[in-house]
C-alpha cells in the first residue's frame, strides 16, 4: 500500500477509536452512581466534581456525545469505502458492499458492544476519566446542542399525550433496593427500611395510625396536682391530652417531665404547666404530619374529624413505627395483632388496619372502613356481637371478642377455605 493508503487506515482506526470512546462514555455517564460521585468529590476528587457537573446538564452532554459518536461513524465509513475502492481496482458496488459489512461488524464489536460493556462495569471511572475531553467538546458543540435541544422541545410538545404518565421512579427504586439485597450489598432489615421509608411518602393518611379516641389516655383540667401524678404513674405514658368538660374539648397537653417539675416548685394547677395541644385532621398524609411534628417541636397531635371533634391521638413514636416497626418500651404490652391458626384462619385484633388484613389474604380493600371491627359492622350493617358472622366474595369473618359495643377480636378465614371450628368458636 502506498503511503496515502497507510494514513488513511490510520485515519480509519482513529475514527473507531473515537466511536469506541463515545459508547463509553453514553453508557458511563448513563449508569453512573451520583452518590459516589459525591463521595468521591468530597474526598477531594476534582475529576468527580466535573463529571457531576456534566451529568447536572445531562441534555447538554448526551446530545454532545450522540453528535461526536455520528460523525465519526459516519466519516469512518466514507474512508473505509474509498479505502475500498482503492483496494478492489474502483469497483463501486463491490467496494461499497464490502465496506459497509466490515465496518458494519468492526464498528458493532469495538465501537458499540466491547466499549459499553466496560463502561458499564465501571462507570464511575470511566466517567471521571473522560470528563475533561467531554468538558472540551460540549463547549465546541454547543450551537449544536442548543439547537438539538430547541428540537427535542418542539417535539415533545407535538407528541406529548394530554394525559398524565404515570411515574415510576417509586417502583425503579424499589427494584434498586431488590437488586442490591439479591447481590449481598444490602441485608434484610436495611431493605425492609428503605422500602418503608419509600412508601412512607404518599399513600397513608393520619386516621391509619391514630389511637382512637376511646382508647386515648386523658385527665381533666380540674383534677388536682396527686391525680395527674397517679395517672402518670397507672399509664406509663410521658404525656397526656388535658381536656375541659369532655374529649371534644381538648385544651392542652400535660408533659410528665414538666409536671414534676413544677410540682417540686410548688405548682397546684395543671393548666399553669400543659402546653397548647396541636391538631391535624383525619386526611393529613403521614410525609406532611411528620414536618408538622418537627415545626411544632411537639410529640403529641390531636387527630379531629370533619366536625371538630377528638378522632383520636397520634405520636411522635406511631410515626416512627411506620418507618422502623414497632417501638416497643418497659410499659407496652406486646401483644400480635394477628395469629395464624393451624386451618388456614387468622385470629385478628379488631383495631388492626383493614388494609394489612386484606393485603395478607390477596383481597382489594374496596371498603369504607379503617378496622377490622369497622369492616365487620360494615358488612353486617349493624353492631357486630360475639358470634356474628360476616362474608363478603372473597373473606369470612366470625366475631369472637367483644367489649361492650366494640369489636376486639375476629376470626377470618380465605373464602375457599372451609370455615372449620366457626361453630365451636360461636
């Protein structure tokens, strides 16, 4: 080959190479992990703070490298055809055929496949590596980008549907949290906290996790200085609503660390120590009432209904529970809100939320109701009684405890099961 010959397939290599380095880095700074970015930027890697700043204006940097990686394919297959050419005596069509299945397979093997396969094995390094040649070319190519970006917009409006797609960035994370656990970089209990702290956010209102009004914990505004003390002491609890006349009106709450204090001071009233109670309503999400309980600098909230009156109560400690599981202390009796019976049934609290029944047993909760107990009077459409039994498509129920005109314990068997010892139960 004469001289000419030799520099264009040097030519030609070096378009591969540069193919080679575009896939690479698409698939680097697609797959990089900001986190250890930003770890290794506050290590003192001035390389990881440019590659981040290069994925900040991600549009910017993809459009710069899809550009770069055209025209070097493209020039690579114009020179490999007058290469061709020049090889097999200007036969065009043959040149031109030979051209494109060579450069068609040495573009796939060492400008697509073989450089994104290693980029994605370390992605991070490669795209600290490449940052400052890629920092160079964004700033060539940005009447480009620009222009491709004006482009992209134009066409999103024109294609963009005029309903909403829905987002999945809850499930993509959830599958993150999946994959790091099945390859041993995460352990159960951390999983199981994340995904906690991902549902956390939007789903679950207030009323899920109160404790109901009757089974809240309260004293009066006239009770003296010794009966607060005694109900500190019979409770256990740190902190009590304080209410005027009944539960409705609740005006304060009475601190146990507050309430000792200035009794040894001398104090006689215990509406001169209760602080000023905050409320939230049934609906708020738990994400908004957990900021509250933070702006309030409180531990306690009073839940009411639509109408003002006292839903219930709900702590500081409930909330947590929704990201860590139950809290237990020296007062709390531990008690399991449910307990599988040797033929299928599950023997359950009446308070238990009715979406965790139904989620153990495959059923859509399509009902009105919070609780179990809610959900039996529900379907009975009445005041449930020891031994009522209640049905629905897809769950049986029978009531086995009760307490007065409140459902304490129920006895649910799947709808395919046979609803064995229901009479004995009865």
């Amino acid at each position: 080959m004469t001289p000419d010959l030799w520099i264009l397939v040097a030519i030609l290599f070096v378009c591969v190479a540069l193919s080679a380095f575009f896939s690479a880095s698409e698939t680097a700074f697609t797959s990089v992990n900001r986190v250890k970015l930003k770890t290794l930027m506050q290590n003192g890697s001035k390389r990881a703070k440019l590659a981040l700043t290069l994925t900040d204006d991600y549009d910017r940097l993809i459009t710069t490298i899809l550009i770069g990686n055209n025209i070097v394919n493209i020039a690579a297959s114009s020179l490999a055809t007058s290469l061709f050419l020049v090889l097999l005596n200007n036969q065009a069509n043959l040149a031109t055929t030979v051209s494109t299945v060579v450069m068609t397979v040495v573009i796939l093997i060492f400008g697509e496949v073989s450089p994104k396969a290693i980029a994605k094995e370390s992605p991070e390094s490669l795209a600290m590596t490449f940052s400052p040649v890629l920092r160079m070319l964004c700033t060539i190519f940005t009447p480009f980008a620009v222009l491709f970006t004006l482009l992209k917009k134009m066409l999103t409006k024109v294609i963009k549907t005029s309903e909403e797609e829905e987002s999945f960035i809850e499930e993509e994370l959830m599958t993150m949290v999946d994959e790091a656990q099945s390859e041993g970089d995460m352990d159960a209990h951390e999983g199981e906290l994340i995904r906690s702290a991902i549902e956390f956010n939007d789903d679950r209102d207030v009323i899920s996790i109160l404790t109901p009004r009757v089974d809240v914990t309260a004293i009066e505004d006239t009770a003296t200085m010794e009966e607060a003390a005694e109900l500190f002491r019979a409770s256990g609890y740190s902190r009590v609503p304080v209410y005027h006349e009944d539960m409705d009106h609740i005006v304060g709450i009475l601190n146990e660390k507050d309430f000792y204090l200035q009794k040894h001071h001398g104090c006689t009233d215990i509406t001169e120590i209760m602080k000023p109670p905050v409320y939230a309503p049934t609906t708020l999400k738990l994400s908004k009432l957990l900021k509250l309980i933070q702006a309030q600098k409180t531990h306690l909230i009073i839940v009411l209904d639509e109408f003002g009156g006292t839903e219930g109560i709900v702590t500081m400690e409930d909330v947590l529970e929704e990201l860590v599981g139950e809290i237990y202390d020296e007062h709390d009796d531990v008690e399991q809100d449910t307990v599988e019976m040797d033929d299928g049934s599950r023997l359950v609290d009446g308070s238990m939320q009715l979406s965790e029944l139904l989620d153990m047993f495959g059923v859509e909760d399509i009902y009105n109701a919070e609780t179990v107990g809610g959900f039996a009077a529900e379907v009975l459409g009445i005041i449930p009684f020891v031994g009522s039994v209640f049905e629905t498509d897809e769950i049986r129920g029978l009531v086995t405890q009760m307490d007065k005109r409140r459902v304490m314990q129920v006895r649910v068997w799947k709808k395919e099961a046979p609803m064995s010892g229901a009479s004995e139960d009865a």
